[in-house]
C-alpha cells in the first residue's frame, strides 16, 4: 500500500468514527464527545473515561488505546484487521466502548 492510499483508508477510518460518535447520540444517551485533531480522534465518556484512535504512518497501522489496551490494525484490502489476530476494528471498537459506557454502542464503518 502507498502513502496516499494509506492515507486516504485511515482518514476514512478517523470520519467513520466520528460519524458513528454522532450517529450514536443521536439515537442513544450516550453523550460521546469526539475531538479530532490532526489523525487522532478521542472518544470521551461521560464517566471520564477514553478511548483514543490515531494514525501510525510510518507503519500504515491505526492504533487503538482503551481501558482494555492498546490494539494496532492493519488494512487488509477490506478492513482494519488486529495485528495479533484479535479482530476488526469496528467490531473491537464497538466492544471497548460498551464496556466503558456501560451501554450497547454500535460502530459501524460507513466505507
């Protein structure tokens, strides 16, 4: 993968994120706040709680930091795949952020 299509799949990534942040909002009383700055997008809970996605490009990875840890993924073509075989990134996504809201929260790609 070049840099540009890199960059092209973890920017749609970081907007899918961020639309699912509102998508849930909308349809729930989660009151996620996402700030982005830059490749890095932070998901904050209403417990005060975190979860931060950002862009590695030097290694074309997105890095995921939760409660439960810190998960590197890698495109496959298709999706964003755990680099140690733990899963896809909305699917981990989804988990994590449930956990630390207590609610069920859906993140989807929109890509």
């Amino acid at each position: 993968m070049t840099d540009l299509e890199y960059l092209d799949h973890a920017d749609a990534l970081l907007l899918s994120v961020e639309q699912s942040c509102d998508r849930i909002n909308d349809e729930t009383d989660a009151d996620l706040d996402a700030q982005r700055v830059g490749g890095m997008v932070t998901i904050v809970f209403p417990n005060g709680s975190q979860i931060v996605v950002n862009q590695q490009k030097p290694l074309h990875e997105i890095w995921l930091a939760a409660k439960a840890g810190g998960f590197h993924f890698r495109f496959d073509g298709a999706h964003w795949q755990d680099t140690k075989g733990e899963g896809e990134f909305f699917t981990l996504l989804s988990r994590f952020a449930s956990q630390q809201s207590g609610l069920v929260l859906d993140f989807a790609s929109s890509r």
